[in-house]
C-alpha cells in the first residue's frame, strides 16, 4: 500500500471513530494478521471460527501509529480505533476504495481447476513484458473475500497491471469480490465439478462462475472460452459490456491449432505461437490458451508471452517434479484436487515410460454424490496404467476397493510413509494427489531426497 493519510480514509469512508485518534499518522500496510504488525499500520480485526481478531487490537495500538478496524461492540477503551458495523464488508470497501485510485489494468481470473496455474504463466509472461516491479499478483491461494482485499490493497504508482486470482465456493461470491476489483479484464478458465457440494451440479457452478464478469468496468474486456458449453450463457446473462473476446474454437480469434505431448501450436490475433512448456499436461497447454487470450489484449507481444510461458516452472504441489529419497520420480500433485484433476494429472503422468504408483487421497466438497464419484474414478486409474494404487481417507477406499490392481490401503499418512520409506522402487513414478485438507504433502516432504 502507497502511504495514506488515516485521516483522509476516515473522512472519505465515513467511519466513526475512538475518542483519542491520531489524525496526523499514515499507514502504508493492512493486514488480518497481527503477527505482521509495524509501524503505520492498519489492523483489520476479523472474527474466526477459532480465533477473534479482536482479542489482538490492545497490542496493536500500543503503537500510535497503528491502527484497528474493529466492530461496534468491540467494548475496550483504546486508542486509535475504527469503529464498523462489520469489519469483513468493511476490509471490502476500503479495498474498494484504495483500488479506484489506480487507472491500471486489472485482470480477474476464475475457474474450476487451473486458476492458480493461469495466474502465474500471466504474471510470468507480464513481468517479461512490463518487468517484475510492475506486476501485482494474487499470492499463494489469498484469493477470496478476505485474501483479494489484501492484494487489492497492495497497489502502487509503480504497478502497470495486477492478476487478481478469485476462488469460490458459493454463489454470490465472485459478484462481491469482481464489483471490488472493476476488472479491466475477466475470464472463466473452465467449469468442472469442484465444489460441487455447495450446488446442483455443473450448471449452477457456471452461473457462479459467470459472476467474474458483473464487475467489469465499461470500458473493460470480457474473454469467453467459446469452447465451454456456458459460453452463451455468461454472453447472454452476465456480461453487459460491449468489448467481447471470443477463444477457443477455431471459428474465433484465438484457439489451439494442434496439441501433443511436449508442444501446442496457437492462433492468436498477432500470428502463429508455438510454445513448449515445462510442466507436465495437456490441461496446462489449455491453460495456456487462456493466458494468451488475456495478454494479446494487455499489449505483450508474441515473443514475451512465448518467453513467460516457456519460463513458467510450475507451482508448488501443481504436477511439480521432484525426487524421492531413493531417486523415483515423484510428481506432487497435493496443492488441492477434485475428479477432473485427479484425471488430468493421470493424464500427464503418461508421458513417462516407467511403471507408475499413485497415492490417492479424499477428494472433499463433492455433495451427497461423493461416494460414487470415488468408485467412479477407478476407471480412469485402471486406464492409466496405474500398476500400484495407495489410498488413505474413508472415501479413497471406496476407490481401492473397486481397483482391480495391486493396491493398499492405510489408516494414516504416517503409515504411507512407512511402507514408502520401505518398498518405493527406484525406478518408478509416484503421483500424489488428494484433497488439500488430507495433508498428503505430509508424505512427500518426508520421503523427497534431503
């Protein structure tokens, strides 16, 4: 955050505040967090589940250049408070706020699976373009109603474009977060069956989806991937401008001409591209398609955006290649999962000659279907030559059960590890993927080479 007057946002804001305040401070950071407290900062205090950001706010203004947004019961008799009616809406509008004083283009991203993956090849191919310092992009996974504030809020004059990744799980969630953001820019990546708990199935997850779109500045640019069955749908019901970019389907501007194992060849509206990436998966080079679509309209160039792409090493725990204690291969894949990425890191996998393992986890949020999306996945394991399958959790059993093939199960992660540590050959390739909440990097930060 660029140095602001306190005073200036409690005028502006209309926030009411404590009885001794210190009009002549500024801050130059927000946070949730009050480990991450210093000097001229503001303290937004959000109650949790578990913790209440409110019992941290003494130890914040003790500092009298810091500051505390906190909710209008909050009853201690401190400096330097802000008082609100509800401190998450409020992070939102002050985001809001700090945003609209930047003219620079802003990218929203969504989509089922890949999102985080779009974000970074965009970041990578933009700092090719415009240089790192000028590039804003969502950190790790802070892309929801509390974390995309924080990024928003990160702006600067030195800033010529940021990324700003938005998840979802709950419709009306991408309508907030996009009306803070006023994109310049806004996609859906896919829709696929995540968070599939919380909806009636894939056509409410688009409507969600569509919801990126709401916020779009009229002047901005909404990129459909005509090639998605909700196409016409996010055109007829979400999207109100006039600027349309339409990819994916060799009858619009920009799609993939031809797809193989270790390069893909694009149309774009400046020429041919060829890229070959460095990650493993077809999926990565429809990925890829949509970050083209989105920075031949942010002014890169082929060449930049063939650099960013072929630059892009990959994302911690997305296909990321490392190497087990007795030298196998092992693809961590545990940064999170849902049916269709447990079948697309099958996929990818193919492309080695060895024999492969694959350690299978609890995929979450599926809904009242989630027993039978396991069983169902079986197929798709049994059609990759998968020769050894390991699972752990309640509902990979219900996979290990139906699995024709060598298989065991564990009760814990420890237990995995053991039988690792012990029976891994060195010749093989070891895929790892489950839900994130099912801890799997556990096992592969303990059998990795040290």
């Amino acid at each position: 955050m660029q140095i602001t007057s306190i005073r200036q946002i409690v005028e502006d804001l209309g926030f009411k505040i404590s009885a001794k305040f210190n009009f002549s401070a500024s801050i130059d950071k927000v946070i949730i967090d009050s480990r991450k407290t210093k000097t001229n900062t503001l303290f937004v205090a959000i109650k949790g589940d578990k913790k209440d950001g409110h019992d941290y706010v003494k130890s914040i203004v003790v500092d009298n250049a810091c500051f505390a947004l906190v909710n209008k019961d909050f009853k201690e008799d401190l400096p330097n408070l802000i008082y609100v009616d509800d401190t998450v809406k409020a992070l939102g509008a002050l985001a809001k706020y700090y945003r609209d004083k930047f003219s620079i283009s802003v990218v929203a991203i969504t989509g089922s699976n890949g999102k985080t993956t779009v974000k970074e090849m965009l970041k990578n191919v933009l700092m090719v373009s415009y240089g790192s310092d000028a590039v804003l992009a969502t950190e790790g996974n802070l892309n929801n109603h509390l974390g995309m504030p924080l990024t928003l809020l990160e702006m600067s004059d030195n800033h010529k474009v940021a990324v700003i990744e938005m998840g979802m799980n709950h419709s009306g969630e991408l309508d907030y977060l996009s009306k803070l953001a006023s994109p310049s820019h806004a996609v859906v990546n896919n829709v696929l069956f995540a968070h599939a708990g919380h909806f009636n199935g894939l056509e409410d997850i688009a409507k969600a989806k569509g919801e990126i779109y709401h916020g779009l500045a009229n002047d901005g640019l909404a990129c459909v991937d005509m090639s998605s069955e909700f196409a016409k749908m996010w055109l007829e019901n979400d999207i109100k401008i006039k600027n349309i970019f339409e990819f994916g389907r060799a009858e619009s501007k920009c799609y993939i001409k031809n797809i193989d194992i270790d390069s893909a060849t694009y149309v774009t509206p400046l020429g041919e591209l060829q890229v070959s990436l460095k990650v493993l998966g077809k999926h990565n080079y429809i990925n890829a398609l949509t970050v083209i679509a989105l920075a031949v309209n942010l002014g890169c160039s082929l060449a930049d955006i063939k650099n960013g792409l072929e630059g892009y090493t990959g994302y911690k725990g997305r296909l990321e290649r490392k190497v087990a204690f007795n030298d196998a291969i092992i693809i961590d894949d545990t940064y999170n999962a849902n049916p269709d990425s447990v079948k697309a890191a099958l996929s990818a996998i193919q492309i080695f000659n060895q024999e492969k393992w694959f350690i299978f986890a609890d995929l979450k949020e599926l809904g009242a279907d989630e027993e039978n999306i396991h069983i169902n996945l079986t197929k798709d394991i049994q059609h990759n030559d998968i020769t050894k399958l390991i699972t752990v959790g309640k509902l990979a059993k219900l996979t290990s059960d139906n699995f024709s093939g060598d298989k065991l199960h564990f009760e814990t992660n420890d237990d995995v590890v053991k039988y690792c540590m012990s029976h891994l050959p060195n010749n093989v390739v070891l895929l790892v993927k489950g839900s994130n909440s099912m801890r799997l990097f556990d096992i592969v930060n303990q059998i990795v080479k040290k």
